[in-house]
C-alpha cells in the first residue's frame, strides 16, 4: 500500500517473533527459514525508507543464516534480495557477485524460478552498466524459462527488461512491443483471482512498467494501444 514506515513496524515484530522462536524452542529448520524470510523483507523496506547501513546488516545477517540452514532456495532469494539493494545503492560490482552466485547455485539446484529471477536481475545489473546489448541477451535467456510463462510477476519483469534494453538501442517498434507484453502480464495480476492487498501491492510495485511503456508512446506510437 506504499505505507512503508507500518510495513517496516510488522516486519519488526516478525524478527521479533522469530527470534523469540530460537530462544524459547529448539532452533529447528521452519523457525530459521522463518527468521531469513524476516530479516530479508525487513532489509528490502528499511532501504526504501533510505536507512541503507541496517538494510544491509539485516540482508547480511538473513543470507547467513540462511547458509547455516543450507536450504539453496532460500539462499539465492536472499542474494537476489542483496544485489537489488547493493545495485540501488550505487555498487553494481556488489550486486553482480550476489546475482552471479545466485544464479549459479539456482543452475546447479535445478531451481528453474530462481534462475529466471537471477537472469532477470543479471539483466538490469547490465543496464546499470550501461551495456545495452549484454542486457538484452541475459533477459531474452530468462524469457525461454518455462518459470517465466508460469508467472506473470516474473513475466512483467522481464519483458520491461527486454522493452528497456531495446530502448536504449534504439529499436523502439520492439521496445514498445514488449511494453505491451509486460502491461498484458502486470493486468492479468492485477485483474485475476489474487487478493485486494495481493492485487494492490503488486499494482504499486508494477506502476514503473507502465510508466516506461507510455513514456515510450510519443516516440512510437504505433504500437497497439492497451493503456487506457
């Protein structure tokens, strides 16, 4: 809902009850994965409130705990969660070794989701770098997962990804036509069988999508028009 300070509030209390769970019970694997969930979401919204020093120490604290765990899901989505915040933060050189060990621990687990999610995030980390043409191959190699068709979230990211990369190349007829394809995944979240909260938070995380896609419209107006 945007209302970033109550998020950072109930995360808050998670870590506290997570914590009180390892203190009051054997320290088994449910309450550490709990825990890790904690600690990532909570470092995810203290960035967003500009508190980068303990958004860090808690995305540090949450990827080693989750490595004493050794469940690997659950370390890549820690590491996606770290390079997008180093990445936000300035240091590309940080979040391309997060998303690269991501993406290798996926590859070897056979955890196809998390492999389209480390490409993706491998694609936006090129376009932080300003290599177009390294971005585009990383987001087209994430589109042939069958994780992407499944998931309409991963979808939206990743054809704005490929629309961006195209952009900064210059080929804005496909750029604009992978817009169109990123609107069709975002709507069909926002309009199906997911909760109001779900549907909402998802439409508010997605808006930068459809942002792109009619500030690319003067330039290309050709594309099929599916934003009113």
């Amino acid at each position: 809902w945007g209302d970033f300070e109550a998020a950072l509030a109930r995360y808050e209390e998670a870590l506290a009850t997570g914590e009180a769970a390892l203190r009051d019970a054997a320290p088994t694997p449910y309450n550490r994965a709990y825990l890790v969930g904690a600690l990532s979401r909570l470092g995810l919204v203290r960035e967003r409130l500009g508190r980068t020093a303990s958004a860090r120490e808690a995305l540090d604290r949450a990827l080693a705990t989750a490595r004493e765990l050794g469940t690997r899901h659950l370390i890549a989505q820690v590491l996606l969660d770290r390079g997008r915040l180093a990445r936000e933060s300035g240091d590309l050189d940080s979040a391309l070794a997060s998303h690269e060990e991501a993406l290798a621990l996926a590859t070897s687990a056979r955890l196809e989701p998390d492999e389209a999610l480390s490409l993706a995030e491998l694609g936006q980390d090129a376009l932080g770098r300003g290599d177009a043409d390294a971005a585009l191959a990383l987001f087209e190699r994430a589109l042939h997962w069958k994780a992407v068709s499944g998931s309409p979230e991963i979808a939206g990211a990743v054809h704005s990804g490929i629309a961006r990369a195209r952009e900064r190349l210059g080929q804005l007829g496909p750029a604009a036509e992978q817009d169109d394809l990123a609107v069709d995944a975002i709507e069909s979240v926002r309009l199906g069988t997911l909760s109001e909260a779900r549907r909402l938070g998802f439409w508010r995380v997605r808006q930068g999508g459809f942002r792109s896609a009619i500030a690319l419209r003067p330039l290309f107006p050709v594309a099929r028009n599916n934003l009113g």
